[in-house]
C-alpha cells in the first residue's frame, strides 16, 4: 500500500512538468498574476511543511543534532545545485551558441531535483500517510513556477516547444528513479528516513527562503503585501492540518 501511495504521488508531481505549455499562453499579465498567488501560497506550504512536518518527525526518529546537520547539507546540496545553474547561465547569456548548454544543464539541474523530490515523497510516505500527503502537496506546488521557468529556459536555450515538453518531462521522471530507489534501499541504512526527512526540511527551508520569498518582496504593495501574507499562512495552515491528519 505504502509503495502504491509514493508510485502515484511521484506521477503526480512528474505531471506538473506539463504545466509550462498550459499557462504560457495565457499572456504576460494573467501568468505573473498566477505566479504572485501560487508562489505566495507555496512559500506557506514549503516553511509549514519543514518546520511543522518534516523536522519534527525527523528529530522524533534520530537524535535532534543528526536531523538538524541533514537539513543543514540539505540547505548546502540545494544552494550548489542553484549556483551551478546559475553560474553557467551568468556565463552562456546572450551568446547564441551556448544555449544548448544551458538548456541541457537546466534539465540535468532539474532532474537532479526532482530526484530528491522523490526521495522527499517516499520517505514521507515511509513514515505516516499523512505526512506523505503534506510533502506532496509543498513539492507540487512548488514545481509550478519551478516548470513554468524551466520551460522557458529551454525555449530560450533554442529548443522547440516540443522538445522542451519532452525533456522537462523526462527531467521530472527522475522523481519516480529517487523514490523507488529510497523505498527499496532505505532498509539497508538504519534510520535513513530521518536523515531523508531533515535533508528535505533543509532543502524546502533555502528554496522558501532564497527563491520564493524574495520574489514576494519585489511587489511592494501594501494590500498585495497582506495577501502575501494571507496565502503563506494558509498554506501552512493546510500542510499543518494535513499532517496532523485533521483534513
């Protein structure tokens, strides 16, 4: 049954990947607009379900210093695996030649991603429904912007709206590749599924924190600024309810 629920929650989430060629042509205006509520409410349920879900289960199966270092590194591993994109994409800009290079480091970057994802979704799933449900929901809706931008960087890296589809999809397939290999492997390793769950705090801690939230600054209205804020405690709100098998 366990095994059931992360298979479909994995397809799940590597469906999101489709998104990108859904909205984009929806415009300029009503698409940002999307992207200011969607973000808002996923900054709610990333930081609701580390703190709330993912630390407190992982500190309740190994000792709190253990699950505090493993999302920690999973604050380092996330932050690496951005600046690496970042970095080639700083030197590749505006050169025409290199954009199949940043399109095929997107995609790796990506699918490296969602691998972990995978790993997030199954050992969540490993320790109660509930919490499986609760991650789930904060990974899927982070992959909304997520895939909305990789898609266009891989339209901007020269790939064809086809091709982009393709491999964003096969990128976000991986998630599946993490989550099997987690769930068949993780007894092997004593107390793993802790280490996994804090590794995935930290991930979801830097990806609040470093991406999500300073986009919200940019609009510095005030009535936008408390719908912001609205949004990100509702979703935190919601991951609380879902993991402590309230909804």
């Amino acid at each position: 049954m366990v095994l059931l629920q992360i298979i479909v929650a994995t397809v799940l989430v590597s469906l999101f990947s489709l998104i990108g060629v859904l909205l984009f042509p929806i415009g300029k205006d009503k698409l940002n607009r999307f992207l200011f509520l969607i973000i808002s409410f996923s900054t709610g349920t990333l930081l609701g379900a580390a703190f709330f879900d993912l630390l407190p289960e992982a500190i309740d199966g190994s000792t709190a210093a253990l699950a505090l270092d493993a999302a920690f590194v999973g604050i380092l591993f996330t932050f690496c695996v951005e600046k690496l994109i970042h970095w080639h994409h700083h030197h590749a800009g505006g050169v025409k030649e290199h954009h199949k290079p940043l399109g095929t480091l997107t995609i790796i970057g990506d699918g490296i991603h969602n691998f972990f994802d995978g790993v997030a979704i199954a050992a969540s799933f490993m320790v109660s429904a509930p919490l499986g449900i609760a991650t789930t929901i904060a990974i899927a809706l982070h992959e909304i912007p997520q895939e909305i931008g990789d898609f266009g960087m891989l339209l901007y890296s020269g790939y064809s709206r086809t091709k982009a589809l393709l491999f964003n999809f096969l990128s976000a397939l991986t998630a599946i590749v993490g989550a099997l290999l987690f769930y068949y492997f993780s007894s092997y390793v004593h107390g793993i599924e802790a280490l996994a769950l804090g590794f995935t705090a930290g991930m979801f801690i830097y990806i609040a924190s470093a991406d999500l939230l300073p986009e919200l600054h940019k609009n510095k209205e005030t009535h936008e600024s408390l719908l912001q804020l609205f949004l990100i405690l509702l979703g935190a709100a919601i991951i609380w309810l879902i993991a402590s098998g309230m909804a």
